[in-house]
C-alpha cells in the first residue's frame, strides 16, 4: 500500500517567532550536523501523530525518503520538509499543534542540546550537574511558572492498552482536571493520551482554560510513541534517565496506569529513588489504577516489588481499582502535604529540587548484550541500588521491543542475556511472563517474540 506524502514549508511558532542572527545562523549550521539523523527522526515521529505503531524500525523504514531542512529568513527561521506524513496536514496546511511539537523537537535537538553538551558549565558526571542540565532544558522550554501552586499530576502506562483501560484513564484525567490539576505524562497514546483528553472536558467544566499538558519524550522512544495532539508543551530530553528525571522533578504526585515493560521501569526509577535514606521524609503521592480488568496487572506488579524490594518500597505507594474520584482525592491530599512540606522547606513549587538522585538513577544505560548481562541483578546490596540494576534490565527489554536500534541490535546478535540470584531471575522471568500473556509488550494484534533470555549464576 503506498504512502501518501507531501512537502511544505512551516513557519515557526511562539518562542521561535524572535531570533538573534547567531542563533539563525546556529540553528542552520548544526541542523545538518552530526546531530542531524536525531533531528530527522524525532521530527517525523512527530509528524507521525495519530498513525500509531509501536516499532521505531518500522516508522524510518515507512518514510525512508523523508527529509527536514532549516532555512533561515531574515528574522527567524522556517522548516522545509519532504515526503512527510500527509496526516500531519489539513487541506495542505499544517495542523498548527503538530507545527508547535515540530519546533520543540528543533529547540531541544539542535539548540539545547548542543549548548548543554558543549558547555563545561554542565558537568554531566555529578548529580548535580545532571540535575542543572535538566532544569536548563525546562526552563528552555518555558515549562516552569513560578507563580503556579504545586497541580501538576504525571500519568504513567502503557501505550498498547485495552479500550477499557483506556476509557478509564478518561475518567481519572477528569476527576483530576475537576480538582484544577494538570496532566504530565510521555506523550504518547494510551494511557500517556487518555488522562490529557479527560483532563480537557474536566477542564472545561470548571472554565479554566490554562491547562497544562506537559509532554516529556526522549529521542529513543519518540518514534514508539510519537506526541498526542493534546500535548501544549513538548519537551525532549536527551536520552531515557533525563526524561524520568524530569518526570519526578517537576510532578507533584504520580498516578500509574497498566502497562508493559517500559512502566515497570517507571515504577522501579521512582521506587529507587524514594528508596535512598535521604528521600525518606519527602511526601511524594504515587497511586497505581486502573479498572477492574487490570487488577490482575497491579497484583503481579505488587507481588514483584515485595519479592525484589520489601516491604518499605511497598509502603510508598497505593493501589486504587476502579475508583477515579477515590484517585483524584487521594492524589489532591497528597498535592497538598507536598505543597506544605514545599512550604516548609523553602523548595521550589515548579522544580523539586531537595529529591535526592543518585548517579546511579542519572548514568545513561547503553543495552548492549554485555552491558545487560553485566547487570548487577541480585539481593546483597541496597535495595535501591537493586532497584537502579532492575530499572536498567526494564530499559534495556523496552529498547529491544520498540526502539530502533534495540530492535536491529536484537536481530543482528539474539536476545538479551540476564543472568543474576535464581530467586530474582524467577520472579523477573514471572512478572515479564504475565506482561506478554495480558499483551501489553506490543500492540495488540500484534505477535510478540521475546527480546530477552533469563538465566540464573
């Protein structure tokens, strides 16, 4: 079947509607650097809105002949693009949301990362520069207002669920939005979509119309999970770990929906972190929901972090079935303990800046064979360092499901090896297990061939 394309140029939108003549002339000059196949790729991701698949292969292999170029004019810039997904158009003209996340992924592709990796003001082996690094690309992107209280609810899940589930995540983003909270999720469909298009009639309802709908991606997974069309601020970060460490900077509370493989990593990221003795006071709301069908989901995740992390990483969140209003509640008392904890400690509302994040939350994981089989999976060490090794683990399967080069590292060498204590590979080997027979490590239809192999020192 052939592909229907077009080419156009785009005009810029908001931030880019002012350039100095450096900045033109940067822009033009490094869009077609060595960064510039990142650039290509996250930009037709986006323009990919709405045609949903969950393999990144897949998606450059589609629009092989695609291209986007930077003109420069005499006060700003424009965008050329070539062979793009007709569906981003609208009677020829660009749909003006996808135009806006097409300029996002200009701003922090070329722009911002550059500036950051070519700084040495940014030292990205510290924690604490990693930290100023994600704080630099947010602010950036205009996502902090100083004068906002703490609202700002991140949804977590699966972007290959059920219609049921779905339709539930609607309801939460309702409840949510009736309570003036705002939706932070990754910016894909699924549960990443679902709480932001409840959150618009919640919204509404209450006539509030400065809702934020904060979408955070990272070029590997962008592609899986192109940008909803819901999303009013897009951010991309450079690689997995700043993505969630934007996530639990910025949110002021969690709520996680089913997923796969890449919410188990969420959840593992977050428990880790909350896990280290200087987070133990930090009131941080996390919920896990979903309807009743996916109680099973929660049992089996639950069941996991007992037999891996005890009894203190289970003690740091909830588990709500089919109760939206009970979620919103909960999650609204929880925004108010941090607002007053904030308060106290004289933290920033916007950017949570006390949250203690270790290196070991911060080092991008690289998923080769060796480095997955050189994971440190066992029980005899703390357990939030456990639970940095099985973050990694989780990564490194999400990357060989969907993201394009796990899936051609795969294919070139077999599965990944994970090899640790016998009692965590089971338990590992289980939960994975009932992710793949609830079809949630594709999308649906769609046969699923394991990336992994589990083995046992």
């Amino acid at each position: 079947m052939s592909t229907e394309v077009i080419d156009a140029e785009v005009s810029p939108t908001g931030q880019f509607d002012i350039l100095s003549k450096y900045e033109i002339h940067k822009l033009t000059d490094d869009s077609r650097g060595p960064q510039y196949q990142l650039f290509r790729n996250c930009a037709l991701a986006v323009l990919n809105c709405g045609n949903y698949m969950d393999d990144g292969k897949e998606l450059l292999e589609k629009y092989a002949g695609f291209d986007i170029a930077v003109v420069p004019t005499e006060r700003s810039v424009k965008l050329k693009v070539t062979n793009a997904p007709a569906s981003a158009f609208v009677d020829g003209k660009m749909i003006r949301g996808i135009a806006e996340h097409l300029f996002a992924v200009l701003r922090d592709i070329i722009y911002v990362n550059s500036e950051i990796t070519g700084d040495p003001r940014y030292d990205l082996v510290s924690a604490q520069g990693v930290t100023d690094a994600v704080f630099h690309i947010l602010r950036n992107a205009g996502t902090f207002d100083r004068h906002r209280s703490p609202r700002l609810v991140v949804c977590w899940g699966g972007h290959s669920i059920s219609r049921e589930e779905y339709d539930y995540t609607k309801v939460v983003g309702y409840e949510l939005a009736l309570r003036h909270l705002d939706i932070c999720t990754g910016c894909g469909p699924g549960a990443m979509k679902g709480p932001m298009k409840g959150a618009t009639i919640g919204h509404a309802k209450q006539r509030y119309q400065h809702g934020q709908y904060l979408g955070v991606s990272e070029p590997g997974i962008i592609a899986a999970e192109a940008p909803n069309p819901i999303v009013n601020q897009l951010v991309i970060m450079p690689d997995i770990e700043k993505r969630l460490e934007a996530f639990v900077r910025t949110g002021h509370g969690i709520v996680v929906f089913p997923g796969g493989a890449g919410t188990a990593e969420e959840i593992l990221y977050l428990l880790g972190i909350l896990l280290h003795e200087d987070n133990k006071q930090q009131p941080f709301p996390l919920i896990f929901t979903g309807p009743h069908s996916a109680a099973d989901y929660f049992i089996r995740i639950d069941q996991f972090i007992g037999q891996t992390l005890g009894e203190a990483a289970r003690s740091r969140y909830q588990i709500i079935i089919d109760d939206p209003q009970e979620v919103a509640r909960q999650m609204t008392a929880g925004i108010q303990r941090v607002q007053q904890y904030r308060k106290e400690t004289g933290d920033a509302y916007y950017f949570n800046w006390q949250l203690k994040v270790s290196t070991e939350f911060q080092r991008p994981f690289v998923p080769t064979h060796e480095n997955m089989r050189d994971l440190a999976l066992h029980t005899n060490q703390e357990p939030y360092l456990l639970a940095a090794n099985l973050r990694r683990a989780f990564s490194g399967i999400v990357s060989g499901n969907v993201k394009d080069a796990g899936i051609r590292n795969v294919a070139r060498n077999g599965p990944y090896e994970l090899n640790g204590d016998a009692t965590l590979m089971h338990s590992i080997d289980t939960l994975l297990d009932s992710f793949a027979k609830q079809q949630r490590m594709k999308l649906p239809g769609k046969e699923y061939v394991a990336c992994y192999r589990i083995g046992a020192d």
